[in-house]
C-alpha cells in the first residue's frame, strides 16, 4: 500500500497543471531577525526593514501598514512602512492553485444546523503514514481558527508556512507515523481547499456575502463524511487545540451517532462552550473586517491586489494575537522597547507593535476575511451543551478514553475551562498543565512538554488494545 492512501477512497488529487488562477503567490521572508535581539523567537520575528527611516506613504486604501491607524500629528515625522507588495484581495487557496500536497474529496451536499443547504461540499486534507489492512491505525488532526491541513511538512508551492505541529507528528514522533494514519482535514468555511466563503458558488461565483452560517456541528458532518470516503469507521485518537478542541469534542459524540467510533480525545486548550470573554474579544475581531472599506459587504475577491479588506483583516489577527500569548511574556520580550531606529515620541513604533504588525501582515497574505468571519461566528456559537441538557450532561456521554491539557498562563482558554472538562469527561484522567510563559500559543511552542504527555497517553491506550 502507498503511504497516505488509504483502501476504496473516493478522492482526488488537484492538478498542478490546471489553468492558472490568476494570483500571484505571496511569501514572507521570517528568516530576517528582528531589530531588537528580544525578538528573535521561531517565527516571531519583525520586519527588520520597517525600522529603516524614510518617507511613510498614505494611508488611504491600498498603503501596506498595518500600524498606521490614523495618521500621526502633522509635527511628528511619519512612521516607515512594511515594504511588500500589494497584499491580494484575498489569501485563500483557490483550484488552478498549486495543490501542494493537499487532496481533495466531494462528501455531497451538507445539511446545515441553520436549516440551509450548502450544496457540493468539498474537503481537502493531508495524510501521512499507512492505513493498516483493518483501518485500525487511523489518528486525526483537527487544525485551529487560522491552521489549515499541512500540520507537517515544510513550506513550498501550495503551502506558504511550514506546517505548524511539525514537532508532533512524523516517524518517530509522539503521533508516530510509522504507527497511525494521520488525517488532517482543512475545516469547512476555511480557505485553504475546502469548501469557504472564497469558494465558487454553483453559479461559478464566490461565494462571498452569500456563504451560508456554519456550526461546529456542520464542519464535524463533514469531516464525519471524509472518514467514511477514507473506509475509516475508528478513530484510534482524534486531537485538537483551541478551534479544533471544540471539534473534537464534537467528535467525540456525533461520530458514533454516524458510525464512525471514536476511541481516544484530545482536547488541548480548548473548552465545552465559548465564555463571554471569549465572545467580547471576537467582538472587535469582527467590527475591524465589516468596517475595512475594502470588504465590500464580503464581495471582494475580484479587488485588485492592495484593494481587499487586509487592514481589517490584519487588525483582527493583531487583537487577537495579544490573546494568544501572555502579557508577561510581551512584556518580558518587548517591555518598551521601541522597534530599531523608530521614536515612538516622534510617531514611531514600539517592538511589540512592529511584532503585531508583522503578525497581521504575515496572515492577511495566506487567509481570508470571510473565512475569518465564518470560523469566528462558529466557535462563538460553540456550545457541546445545546440541545443536549447542558455542558456537564453532554460531557458524561462521551465514551472516549479523554486526555485533557491545560496551558497555565492562558487567558483565551482558561485553565479552569480545561479542568471542567477534565472533571465531567467520564473517560479522563487529571487535567495535564503545560507551563509556559507564552500563553495560548504554548500549545504550539512547549513541545517538550507537550510530547511526552501525548506519547506517555498513546502508549497507555496501545496496552488497553484500543
């Protein structure tokens, strides 16, 4: 048997050969370090150019800045710019697209929650390693809010970041691909494959304004069909932090209810149901993108390049990655350091900002707004509970064996999130904490930590014969 295939799929592999789309692809540089030595961190580092003292152009639509905002006072010289080209109306992966490594399968029309039908589903995803004869073996990967398929694997056409739990899954990494059949799905809304916003409509059209509202539930009915098209009817671990911890656990009551048994959780900074401080973060994530004039009520995609809605979009990811890590981190990393030669008393930028920026330039050229919008509304609407007489209720019929983990200095998820789903999850052992200085994202940094938690939890269910 091939590596990555699995017995009787019905999929398909895009071609590398079909008719250019039309986008040009964008990359970023992150190999230049930051101009302060605090900002050398994995992929974290800022634009080394954007300290360079210069003339700073308009900030009118189409000016690349993310940080200009409105305009210093007229005393002040200007800030410098992020040097890049104009940023594409949108980042999604669209067909004509180099395809990379991913495939793709029509699961059908897909009954959705709201009672809509969004019809011709597709869903593109990644394996790794062999499916055994009996399809026992079979492990997956669900991605977070801005994560897509390539969880492994280095950058390159179809694909422009590394995949971003490469430490986690290979030969002889804590999800063993030696071992498991590795599946990672690109979530339904997303925009790299599967079926989006950014998506052609059965009228040949984006999508756009008209992309139905979708619920964890609906993006899980999906998935459910793409492991029946794989011939997988056991999940021997399905795993996921943040957005994808919510479908996990998903998973783990839908997927027997259709077939597909589900031995083992993982459910990593995530919870049962989106809190309140949860929803009034997004809040402002939201406003940004409706209010960028280049949104165009979500029909954009054929702005030109430097035209889209990228500021709105980049403000959002900037909110929300000061969620995503601690504030003793920033501080510590950053403090009040300005960003290289700029005078924050002269309208300069301090490094956290030039940081954020980095961050919002770096995502608005490999997403899309309205996928942000779509995945946003849909962990906002997350909650195991509904219809299923309350979170705790819900929790204790789950079968699963569950592993439980914790990042103590979160402020997104909450520990205390984690420890009620420890409590009621009838299969869990104690909640497992990670202690990092970073936050949220610690799930994506302390691998140390992390690896030996998920090896020593993959091991114990290989004795129980799961």
């Amino acid at each position: 048997m091939c590596p990555g295939a699995a017995p009787g799929a019905a999929v398909s592999t895009p071609s590398a050969s079909r008719p250019d789309s039309g986008r040009t692809g964008h990359t970023v540089d992150t190999s230049r370090p930051g101009a302060a030595p605090a900002l050398d961190f994995r992929d974290m580092t800022t634009d080394d150019e954007s300290a360079r003292p210069g003339p700073r152009p308009s900030t009118r639509r189409g000016a690349p800045a993310f940080a200009g905002a409105p305009q210093r006072l007229a005393a002040f010289p200007p800030r410098t710019p992020l040097p890049t080209a104009p940023v594409p109306a949108t980042g999604a992966w669209r067909p004509g697209d180099d395809p990379g490594r991913r495939q793709l399968v029509d699961v059908g029309d897909l009954d959705l929650e709201s009672g809509q039908v969004l019809p011709g589903v597709t869903v593109a995803y990644e394996t790794w390693g062999e499916l055994d004869a009996d399809a026992s073996n079979a492990v997956l990967v669900l991605h977070a809010l801005t994560g897509d398929s390539h969880v492994t694997g280095p950058a390159g056409p179809g694909h422009p970041s590394p995949g971003w739990w490469q430490d986690m899954i290979g030969p002889g990494a804590p999800i063993d691909t030696d071992k498991y059949f590795v599946v990672a799905p690109n979530v339904v809304g997303g925009c790299q494959g599967s079926t989006g916003p950014a998506s052609d409509a059965p009228d040949g059209r984006p999508w756009g304004s008209r992309f139905p509202d979708v619920t964890v539930r609906d993006q899980v009915a999906a998935e459910i069909r793409l492991a029946q098209s794989l011939g997988i009817r056991s999940w021997r671990f399905v795993v996921g932090a943040s957005m994808g911890g919510l479908r996990v656990l998903e998973w783990a009551l839908l997927g027997p209810e259709h077939g597909v048994d589900v031995a083992a959780i993982g459910v990593i900074a995530s919870g049962a149901q989106t809190t309140g401080d949860q929803i009034a973060w997004a809040h402002p994530q939201i406003a940004a993108i409706l209010a960028d004039p280049g949104f165009h009520g979500g029909d954009y995609y054929d702005a030109p390049d430097g035209e889209g809605p990228h500021v709105g979009l980049g403000i959002a990811r900037q909110i929300a990655h000061a969620t995503y890590r601690s504030a003793a981190e920033l501080d510590e990393r950053f403090a009040r350091l300005p960003q290289g030669g700029e005078d924050p008393l002269r309208g300069g930028r301090y490094a956290v900002q030039s940081y954020l920026d980095h961050h919002a330039h770096k995502l608005a050229l490999r997403f899309d707004a309205n996928s942000y919008l779509a995945l946003t509304q849909s962990m906002l609407t997350h909650d195991l509970g509904r219809d299923r007489g309350g979170v705790e209720h819900a929790l204790s019929l789950v079968t699963a064996r569950a592993l439980v983990v914790a990042v103590d200095s979160d402020r997104l998820f909450l520990p205390a999130d984690c420890a009620r789903l420890a409590q009621h999850l009838p299969g869990s052992g104690p909640l497992r904490v990670l202690h990092s200085a970073h936050g949220h994202d610690g799930f994506l940094i302390e691998f140390d930590q992390l690896g030996p938690i998920v090896t020593e939890f993959l091991a114990t269910e290989a004795v129980r014969g799961r």
